[in-house]
C-alpha cells in the first residue's frame, strides 16, 4: 500500500496542510489548480463583492462544470476507442476472409494449369 504524504500548499492565500496516498507532486498540482480556478473567478466582475459563501458555491460549481466536461470527454474518447475496436476486427476478419479466398484461388490457378499441361 502506498504511504501517506503531506505537504504545505498555499491556496487563495492561505498556507494548507493537505494530506493523501498521492505524491506531493499530485497535491501540489492540485493546489495549483484550485488557485487557478480562484485567480479565473477573482477576474470576473463583481466576485470581489460577494460573500466567502458564495464564493466557495461559485468556485464549487466552476471545479463541478469542469469535471463533467472532463468527464463527458472521456466516454466520447472510450466511445470512440471501442467504435475503432470494432473496425479493426471487422478489417482483420475480413484480411482472414481474403487470405483464405486467395489461398483457395491460388489452389484452383494450379489445379488449371496442371490441367493445361497435360492436356
């Protein structure tokens, strides 16, 4: 099992300890972008006025909006991952096909010309 870490991240500000099983790399890549989305929604007009309440529930939907289209993204890309699955069995089955009506076309271009010759 991996061992907890925990590192000091500075997030809107403020020094937070956050702690988890991922690197400290992870975590801080984490804290880089939950400041992100604060530094996004601090340029938008009329984000200073409202209350830390609102603040969170605004930063909380932005971090929820951006899941779902992450998410959206990865079963469009697992979709078309299984459609070009499927497209490459269809083209090795049909390679198989081929090869094998080759195989008996050639059989039957021998079988001619043994007939030819000994005619």
């Amino acid at each position: 099992m991996a061992e907890k870490t925990s590192v000091k991240v500075l997030i809107d500000g403020r020094v937070i300890t956050l702690a988890g099983y991922e690197s400290n790399e992870y975590l801080q890549r984490v804290a880089f972008y939950l400041n992100t989305k604060i530094a996004e929604l601090g340029s938008s007009s009329g984000y200073g006025r409202l209350t830390q309440d609102a603040k969170s529930t605004l930063l909380a939907l932005n971090i929820a909006d951006d899941y779902f289209k992450a998410k959206e993204q990865v079963e469009a890309l697992e979709e078309d991952l299984e459609n070009k699955d499927q497209n490459a069995y269809e083209i090795k089955h049909e390679l198989i096909q081929t090869r094998i009506e080759n195989e008996r076309l050639k059989k039957e271009l021998e079988q001619l010309r043994a007939a030819k010759n000994s005619i």
